[in-house]
C-alpha cells in the first residue's frame, strides 16, 4: 500500500507538471505560424522566452508540490510515532521500573532498616514516650559522643515494639510528653539529638543515672 501511494504520488506530480507545461504551450500556439515570417533571431527570442515561463511555472508547481509532501510526510511520520496507552505504561516500566516491584523494594528496604533499628533498643539508656504513641530510644557514651544519639524512633505499633524490646532488656522507659514529641519532630534516627534539646535530655538522662545507682 505504501509503495502504490508512492506510485499513485509521483504520476500525480508529473501529471501536474506536464499539465503546466501544456498550459503554457498551448497558450502561445496561435503564435507560431507568425514565425514562419520572422528572422532566426526574433525565433530564438520567442523559443527562449516560452521556455522560462514554463521552467518559471513548472518550478513553483514542483515548490508547492515539495512543501505539501513535506507536510504530508511529517503528519504520516508524526502518526506513526504516537503510542497507544499500553505502549506508554510499557516504556515508563522499562525507564523506571515497575512501581511494583519498586514499591517492594521500598517496602524491604523499610523492614531491614526497621530491623537493624529495632537491633539498638537493648543497647539505648533510656525510652522516651508520650506515653502510648510515640517512643523514642536514646544512646549517650561521654567517651566516644558529644551528645546523645537517637538509636531508634517510632510511632503507633513501631513505638509499641520498641518499649517492649525495651521492658525485656531493663531498659528504663520514661513518660515525658513534650520532649518525645520534641525528638519526634525534629531529631532523626542515627543522628545527634537537635542541640535545643542539649538540657532537657541531660536531665532526663541524669535521673535515669540516679536510679540506676540507686538500685545498684
């Protein structure tokens, strides 16, 4: 089909080009038996200019005609490039990944964090909560850390995990409102508490010193 619309193009052009051309001749018919009374130069004259007017017509029938297939041509290129819904889906699948698998992906990611975090818990010196939803795990060593480090942190059933892990290793748990919310908000796992909470940690952890001197 391709190739018949090629064919079927190309007979259309030189049909129009030789229709052209035809026009023209055509035109100066009546002027040629006169030539039989005129010199070989007044000929060459008259020869010459009928054949600029028919190169001159013919060259912008073959213009208008090349800017019509160009557009043409582009439309059908243009045509073919569009893709169907699903071939869209399939190449941003294979751009950047299926959202399936990725979201797996993020979702083991998340479990393997959540289990070396969950690792810290018996490690940490004291649970801050608020109390039910929120805890927070702090570490401080005054030999290797210039400030306490948030060792695990969690909301709803995380929160809930880590002060059990916390009760099954003796890890004091203490009720202190305003700073987990404080930690929460602003502190990040892995990280140094935000200096602003420098004081109001130090006394917690203070206490939580005391009793364990106490008690031992």
């Amino acid at each position: 089909m391709q190739a018949l619309a090629e064919l079927l193009k190309s007979l259309l052009k030189i049909g129009l080009i030789g229709y052209v051309a035809y026009d023209e001749v055509h035109k100066v018919l009546p002027q040629f038996m006169p030539l039989l009374d005129q010199t070989p130069y007044q000929i060459m004259i008259f020869a010459g200019r009928t054949a600029f007017w028919i190169f001159l017509k013919c060259a912008i029938t073959i213009a208008i005609l090349a800017a019509a297939d160009y557009v043409f041509q582009r439309w059908q290129f243009m045509k073919k490039m569009k893709m169907t819904k699903q071939e869209v889906k399939e190449e941003a699948k294979m751009t950047e990944g299926d959202p399936q698998v990725k979201g797996r992906i993020r979702a083991l990611q998340m479990q393997m964090a959540r289990s070396r975090m969950m690792d810290e818990v018996p490690k940490a010196d004291v649970v801050i909560t608020n109390p039910t939803r929120l805890a927070v795990a702090l570490k401080y060593d005054a030999d290797q850390m210039a400030a306490p480090l948030v060792v695990a942190m969690g909301a709803g059933a995380i929160a809930h995990r880590i002060k059990e892990i916390a009760a099954e290793n003796e890890v004091p748990v203490i009720e202190d409102k305003p700073l987990a919310r404080a930690l929460y908000k602003t502190a990040k796992t892995g990280q140094p508490i935000p200096e602003n909470l420098f004081q109001t940690v130090a006394e917690v952890l203070a206490y939580v010193y005391g009793v364990k001197r106490k008690t031992a």
